[in-house]
C-alpha cells in the first residue's frame, strides 16, 4: 500500500485493498489496513465502509457476530 495523499479517501484506499488482497474482512483488518495507508480511521466510520462495500456485492457477510465479510471473487 501506499502511503496517503490528500486526494485519496479512506473508502478508496480500504476498496483497494479488498480489490487488491481479497479474503476475509472485519473492522480490525479494515482499521489495520488504513493505518498502514497512513489515514487515522475510527471504527464506526470503518465499519460504514465495509457495509457499503457490502451493499455494492464486492464484499459478502459471512458471520453476523462479530461481523465478517468474505472479498467476492471477481470473474
């Protein structure tokens, strides 16, 4: 990953990574994964974008509690 600049947003770098690295997803991964890219994430906000990723079939729930998502594979 690379560093942040301003022009790139937490929920571009966090899709990236799902895109890039696949497999399965919780808020610790997806906090893990925006720190390295050098953003200060909470975890609320983090959790918002795993749902819309979610929610727009690139991610699949897997478990309710706690709440995991499987990356889908693209075809």
């Amino acid at each position: 990953m690379t560093e942040a600049t301003p022009a790139t947003s937490q929920r571009a770098d966090l899709e990236q990574a799902v895109r890039t690295y696949g497999g399965y997803w919780d808020t610790e991964r997806g906090l893990r994964t925006l720190r390295d890219a050098g953003h200060e994430p909470r975890d609320k906000h983090t959790r918002r974008i795993l749902r819309d990723l979610a929610q727009e079939g690139l991610l699949t729930k897997v478990a309710d509690r706690p709440v995991r998502y499987l990356a889908v594979q693209a075809e």
